[in-house]
C-alpha cells in the first residue's frame, strides 16, 4: 500500500498543470503521536487510511473538547441571564 510521501508524488505527476501546495508537503513532513503504537510518525510516512483514521481521531478529540467547553458557556449565560440586572 502506498504511504501518503508516494501518494503526494502521484498527485503530483497526474496534475501536470499545478504543483503540490507547500502546506500538503509541510503537512508530510509533521509528526504525529500513535497512542497505539506509543511512537511518533510522519504523516508521510502513513498509509492513506492510517492518515484518515489519524485526522478522524485529532477531529473527534477537538470536537468533545469544544462540546464542553460549549456546555461550560452554556452555563454561564444560563446564570447571567438569571441575575437581576435592574438596579
């Protein structure tokens, strides 16, 4: 199976009108931390469904992160809007 450096590379030659965006090579070269295999891994060096599952798991863990602090919001302008603000 091809990691993503090798898919990049064929993106890069199928498109002969546009070069690969700096940002995608950028993204290759950054490392990541595989919880389950307790290493770190260029996403380049994954195969595509590692780098999706890897996205889908950064997603899910901002996504409860902003699901909490939207309930922390909630709360306090639930209490706000509680308080008597006539004077």
């Amino acid at each position: 199976m091809l990691n993503m450096f090798q898919v990049v590379k064929v993106l890069e030659a199928l498109s002969t009108e546009r070069k690969i965006p700096s940002d995608i090579n950028t993204l290759m070269n950054t490392k990541y931390f595989s919880r389950s295999g307790s290493r770190w891994i260029l996403y380049g060096n994954m195969t595509l469904p590692q780098f999706i599952r890897s996205l889908m798991k950064q997603w899910r863990s901002e996504t409860e992160v902003l699901s909490e602090e939207v309930v922390v919001l909630r709360k306090e302008v639930e209490q706000y809007n509680g308080v008597d603000r006539t004077l």
